[in-house]
C-alpha cells in the first residue's frame, strides 16, 4: 500500500481537524487480504480526523469497518465476521521506541506511537484490522468434541479424568453407594 495517504505533519493545521476517508479499491483489498492470511476483505472503510493534540503532539480518531472471511478452526468452512470499532493513536513527539536489545515492559497505553513526519491514517487502519481479526473463528453452531486415543487393552483418558477432583468425586460415589447394603 502506498505513503499517499499519509499527510505531512508540518502541514497539518493546528487550530481544526483534518479528515480522511478511506475506502480500498477490490485490488488493494484482495492483495491486504492475502496479507493478512484471510480468505477474503469483502468491504473496509475507516474514516476519522487527524487533531492537535496540545502545541506538539497529535491524535488519529477515526470508525474502521471491515466484512471478513476467514476459515472455521473446526471445520474450514467459511466465516464472516463484521468488525465495527472506535480506534484511536496519539502521536506524541520526543517519544522514543526502546532499543530492540533491551528488555522494556509494556507501557499500559498501547494507543501512543512516536511523532515521525507523517500520519498515516491508511497504516493504522491495516493495523486495527489486523488487531480486530478473530483469532479463532467458528461457524454457530460448531464444537470441537472430544477426541479419545489409547493403544489397545488400555482405557483412554478423557477431558473429565484431567479434572482435579474427578478422582475424589468416584471415590466419594463408591463410598456412598457402598454403606447403603
């Protein structure tokens, strides 16, 4: 995807907001698609501002919508999904990125980003979408069930026979239903 989107910061005026609207063409979204290792970008559209955010930092609002395909983790069938989200950046300038090198925690505000010469509005959004995509789409309906292994002559061990008190619960069934003769 192309840096022609993107605006130049120096030129962004500082006293009312800049607003974008982006809307992909089939062939960008085809080609983001197969970026993003889904079946299918069926519509994408994010749509905001670009403000001031003080003298020198700035802030990226804007509504992404997307239609997704991708395929169900059990059956492969094909899921749609639609994403609908706020998403906010502030772009905060003299903030520095750690060096890769160290170790750093996370900072809890994962909506700030180094003030660079440009705001893309069109990387953020590939970024939110990627962020927004299910992990782990299912179709309604569909469960994973159980699946039961063991060599022959041996009993195989089942989901409930990993519960830590599965054991006690039998013993406690065998005892009661003993002392009743």
């Amino acid at each position: 995807m192309s840096e022609s989107t993107a605006f130049r910061v120096a030129d962004l005026p500082q006293n009312r907001a800049t607003t974008f609207e982006l809307r992909p063409e089939v062939d960008v979204l085809k080609a983001l698609a197969q970026d993003l290792g889904i079946d299918d970008l069926r519509k994408l559209r994010f749509a905001g501002e670009i403000r001031a955010l003080g003298k020198r930092d700035w802030e990226l609002v804007g509504d992404l919508g997307a239609t997704v395909v991708q395929p169900c983790v059990v059956t492969l069938d094909p899921v749609t999904t639609r994403i609908d989200q706020q998403v906010r950046r502030s772009f905060i300038a003299g903030m520095v990125h750690p060096d890769s090198e160290e170790e750093v925690e996370m900072p809890e505000d994962d909506t700030s980003e180094p003030l660079g010469s440009h705001i893309s509005p069109q990387e953020v959004m590939v970024e939110a979408l990627a962020l927004a995509l299910p992990q782990y789409p299912r179709k309604d309906g569909v469960s994973l069930g159980e699946t039961v292994h063991a060599e022959p002559g041996v009993a195989p061990m089942r989901d409930e026979d990993t519960k830590p008190f599965a054991g006690l619960a039998a013993l406690r069934d065998q005892l009661d239903g003993g002392g009743e003769d």
